[in-house]
C-alpha cells in the first residue's frame, strides 16, 4: 500500500491549511512568512505539527543542509517543505526525497507559494 494513502485524511487536512494560507497572503512573499502564516493555521485547524528543528549547525555544510530540511513534521510523522517558486523543480523535489531517506519519515508535502493561480503540493514518498 502506498504511503499517501495511509495518510491521506492528514494530508487533505495539511491542503487545506496551504490553501487557506495562500488565500490569505497571495503569492511570492518570503517562506519564513508563509511558516509563520502556516503554523497559526495549523494550530486554528486542529493538525498537531512541530516545527523542524535541525540537530546539526556548523558552517556552511548546515546552511547547505537546512535547505533540504522540512519547515514542520505534522502528525508525526508527515514533512512539510514550504517553498516560493514560479515552478518546483526535480532538485527540490530530489533535496526533499534525500531527507526522507535519512529520517523516520516516510511521507513529505512539498508545498510552494511562488505559482498561480493557487499554491501547488507535491506529495513525496519513501
């Protein structure tokens, strides 16, 4: 069985949040404004989430290192990588996939802000 099926109620309920946040600020704004946005929805929803905090800061490998990280873990056990781009591309997509291989988490939501007419979702498996 598939992943995204497992888990498919939590991941309409984290599509509804990204809607309800994209609704609200619009496109291209910077992501740490659609984390802060997305928290308070999830919080106003009911998703229990946290925000992803990384175990490892030094230099440059941990600048390199945070772009792959999620921004939360909702359920427990879902990723979710906020991005603003006019299109997501297979690096993201591949950075978000390296870091389901090397965690506990099995399923990821890729979500980005940059494109119209709505917010776009990847779902991403292990």
């Amino acid at each position: 069985m598939h992943n995204a099926v497992w888990y498919q109620l939590e991941c309409l309920q984290i599509q509804r949040a990204v809607g309800n946040v994209y609704q609200k600020l619009g496109r291209n704004l910077a992501e740490a404004d659609y984390q802060q946005e997305l928290s308070a929805e999830f919080t106003k929803l009911g998703i229990p989430y946290s925000n992803f905090q990384p175990s490892v800061s030094v230099g440059k490998q941990a600048h390199k290192l945070t772009h792959s990280l999620p921004h939360f873990i909702c359920h427990g056990v879902i990723a979710v990588k906020i991005k603003v781009l006019p299109t997501t591309q297979h690096e993201h997509v591949a950075r978000v996939s390296n870091f389901l291989k090397t965690s506990k988490s099995r399923l990821a939501i890729l979500a980005n802000f940059g494109t119209q007419p709505n917010a776009t979702i990847e779902l991403i498996t292990r």
